[in-house]
C-alpha cells in the first residue's frame, strides 16, 4: 500500500532530525518549501522535472533558490533511496558570486572608539570589548566564552572555537591596555571577561548592540576587519588562518581577494595610467 503524502513528510522529518542533525528552524524551513510547492504543482511523489523547474521559475533571488532546491533534492533522495519513487530528480545548484566580506579600516574603529566615554564602568567594558574584538580576530561567541584564566601572557587561549579547537592569538598591548583597564575597575567577582551591569556574562545581543552603536555593523565585521588588516599588511595566509581558528585553508582564501580589489585600487589611484 502506497503511503499518504503527509506520512512520507513527517518520516522525511524525523530523517532530518535523527539521521541529518539538523535544527528545527533549518528542518522547518526544509518542509516549508516542501508543502509550498506540493500547493502550487501537485503531489510530491509524481512531479516531474518540468514541473519543478516551473515553480522554481517564481524565484529570482539565487540564496532563496538554492534554499528551495536544497529542500527538494534532499526530498527526492530521501524517497528514492526508500523506493517510494523511481525518480531520481537533481537539479544543479544556481551559481552565486561569492561576495567579498564587509570590514573597517583602521580608522573608520578608531574614529567609532572615540566616541566612547571612558569614564564609566560601561564605557570602559564597551571599549575594551571593540579593541579584543578587532586585536585577536576571535569569533562573539568565543569572546563571550573566554575567562579571565585565559589571559597567559599577554595570548588569549580561545577553548570554545567552532569543532573545539584550542588555538593561542597574541593581543596587542593596547587591547591589553584597556582589557586590564577595565577589569581593575571592576569589583564584581566572575570567572568572565565580559559582563553586564548585574554582573552576568553579556549576552550576544548585548555586544551586538555596543559594536552596532558605535561603529554601526555587527561583532563578525570586527573579525573580517583583523584578517583584512593582516593580508593587508602581507600577513601569510596559513598564518592568518590559523588566527581564525578556519580548519580549511579555502575559507580564508576569501580574504585575498580584498588584497588584489586593494593592489587594482592603488593602481587606478597612483598610476598615470590608471585613471
């Protein structure tokens, strides 16, 4: 007896839940998509190629594209390997430009430092917090995690990176400055760096809303920002990936693209013939 749709779904969930480890918003999303175009082409089990190419049409947007085709191959996988269908549908991902990461120069943050007032408790945390942040190129959340143990001479130790890997990043001595700075005014008793006015580890939200206020983008342009200040100065690139905590070199090849957009800028600018 041929299964019901909805049977085939909701076994399809449990599949990405158990088998694939996905998160709910991720799974949602995957049947989401699923149960949009079962509304607009039919049952699920029968589309034809033709069919699906038709409802992907509606989607100009290539992310949203990919999101939907990645919910629908999955899909079709998932039924053919069960033998619910003897279909076997793959639709190539659309190709996307890779777009080069946002980041500040120098003093575009020094500038948004100065606005700080250091003569309060949390402008003295709001400052030392944007120079760790752009000094050791550390993601929030390893920022969040880190304890003041994992200061060792003059290194931060970062113990909560992505996949839990150690790695040690040299601090330069002015965010060592305003780190100890604000943590000799502090008389609140916590193994953190990082804390709120009730002295409670600061959320993610909360030093969102300090970089957001003073240099008007997200903690994560602070990381671009020291690894784009690193290839910049001709840092090596294993070197700079090993700062970031990457495990691929590939990731961090991104970065070299800012160098030549910057060598093609200097061009443009000094050569007679550049203009």
């Amino acid at each position: 007896m041929k299964p019901e749709t909805g049977e085939i779904l909701e076994a399809f969930e449990e599949y990405l839940q158990i088998v694939k480890g996905l998160g709910e918003k991720s799974i949602a999303a995957y049947l989401a998509d699923l149960r949009q175009l079962q509304e607009q082409s039919g049952d699920l089990l029968s589309l034809e190629t033709e069919k699906i190419l038709h409802y992907l049409s509606g989607f100009k947007n290539k992310r949203t594209l990919n999101r939907k085709l990645a919910s629908i191959n999955a899909f079709v996988n998932f039924c053919h390997a069960r033998r619910l269908t003897t279909r076997s549908v793959r639709i190539p991902m659309a190709r996307i430009p890779r777009s080069l990461p946002k980041y500040l120069s120098d003093e575009e943050i020094e500038a948004g430092l100065a606005l700080i007032d250091r003569s309060t408790p949390a402008g003295r945390r709001d400052y030392a917090l944007i120079l760790f942040l752009y000094a050791s190129g550390c993601r929030i959340s390893e920022a969040l995690a880190a304890r003041r143990e994992d200061l060792v001479e003059g290194w931060l130790r970062i113990r909560y990176a992505k996949g839990a890997k150690e790695r040690m990043v040299p601090l330069a001595p002015v965010a060592l400055e305003a780190l100890e700075e604000y943590l000799a005014h502090s008389d609140i008793a916590s193994p953190y760096l990082w804390l709120n006015y009730r002295g409670d580890p600061l959320s993610r939200v909360s030093a969102y809303k300090i970089v957001r206020k003073y240099l008007g983008v997200s903690p994560h342009v602070l990381r671009h920002s020291f690894a784009s200040a690193l290839i910049l100065g001709g840092a090596d690139l294993r070197v700079v990936q090993e700062l970031l905590g990457h495990s691929s070199l590939i990731t961090t090849q991104i970065y070299t693209h800012i160098e030549r957009k910057h060598l093609k800028e200097t061009v443009t600018q000094y050569h007679p013939l550049g203009a």
